[in-house]
C-alpha cells in the first residue's frame, strides 16, 4: 500500500489535492475514476503523461505527488 497526493489543475480550486491510497495493480484510470475526474489524465513530476492502464503502484514511490490535469487542454492556439 502506498500513499500518493493527487494535484488536481482546473477544477477552478474546488479540489486542489486528494490524498489517495493505492495497491499493486492500481491504474491511473482507477484513481481518475474513484475520484471522479473525467476527462483528466495523471501526469509524473517530470514531465510526461501515465499510460491509463500503466501499474501506478510500480511507477511512483510512497508520498510522491503527482498531477491530474484535464485532457483535452489544446495549448498555442489563437
């Protein structure tokens, strides 16, 4: 079991972080739905989007943050 903290962008402050506990096997999908964030993706520290299906569990350590963020944003469009 490990303890992860979920920062959640564009929620407009309604949910900034969610503490979530996972256990081997546990899917990016499996989070994004326990909390009920359709249409986000969770992305590492460093850069970089979770596969939905990726073990999360194998992926981050014990207390790392990681962030959920909406996935349809389009970026440099005028």
């Amino acid at each position: 079991m490990k303890r992860i903290t979920i920062a959640v962008a564009g929620t407009e402050g309604k949910r900034e972080y969610q503490d979530v506990v996972i256990l081997p096997g546990t899917q990016p999908r499996d989070v994004l739905a326990g909390l009920g964030l359709q249409g986000f993706q969770l992305s590492r520290p460093d850069g970089g989007a979770f596969d939905f299906t990726e073990d999360l569990y194998q992926a981050v350590a014990d207390g790392q943050k990681v962030y959920a963020t909406k996935a349809d944003v389009e970026a440099g469009r005028s």
